[in-house]
C-alpha cells in the first residue's frame, strides 16, 4: 500500500486551511472584482485544501444556480486572486503564501446521480421480482 494514501493532514494543514476558506469567503462578500461573471455569480467556497509545505493550496468552489459557466468562472477566479493573495494572508502570518489553484467543486452533483443510479436500480429489481 502506499502510505501517501494514508497519511491525514496536520492539524496545522487544517487550520489553514479553514482561515483561508473564511478568508476567501468574506472576500468575495466584500471585493468588487474587474471580471463582472465574479460579481454576479453566488460562489460557495466548500473547501480548501492545502499542501504539506503550505506552499499549494486548493480551492473548491461551486455556484449556486448550477453550472452555466463554471469553466469561465474558474478561469476567473485563477486570475484575480493572483493579485488578492497578499491581502489575504497577509493577516493569517504566514511564512509563505501559499500558491491559490480554484477547482470546481461537482461533489452535489456526483451525489445527486449515484442517488438517482440507486433509486433506478431499486425500482428496476422490484419490478424484476414481482
């Protein structure tokens, strides 16, 4: 087995982690961003997961309303927290920034078809022993 596979996160990679979310969250409550796709969407910041050196960070989003233009809006937000990264940590002391990559978060909608599949499977072995 491999033991990368094994290993939890500290408690310090969850920490962060979770500043960074709340951090990332108040700002998109707050910033008036220069792309107008980030103002007029509602984005949810899920989670956010950081690497062992703090040095990569990954950003789950979704959008509430579904995903129309997700891929334009990850886009988006790659590009503009770029220069949003300073202000962000700087209040969190951290001896690096870490490096923001945003992923869309598709979580509720991989859920929504596996209970789907499920309920699909059950009605078709009902009908099948009756």
């Amino acid at each position: 087995m491999n033991k990368k596979l094994l290993l939890k996160p500290s408690n310090r990679m969850l920490r962060i982690g979770e500043n960074l979310r709340k951090a990332i969250s108040y700002k998109f409550q707050v910033y008036n961003f220069q792309e107008e796709i980030l103002n007029n969407s509602t984005i949810l910041v899920t989670e956010v997961r950081v690497s062992k050196d703090l040095a990569n960070a990954k950003v789950y989003v979704t959008t509430l309303g579904g995903k129309d233009n997700s891929e334009i809006l990850i886009e988006a937000l790659n590009i503009e927290f770029k220069k949003l990264i300073g202000p962000l940590t700087r209040g969190m002391k951290l001896r690096k920034t870490p490096k923001l990559r945003f992923i869309l978060d598709d979580s509720y909608e991989r859920q929504t078809h596996i209970d789907t599949l499920i309920k699909t499977a059950k009605l078709n072995s009902r009908t099948t022993n009756q």
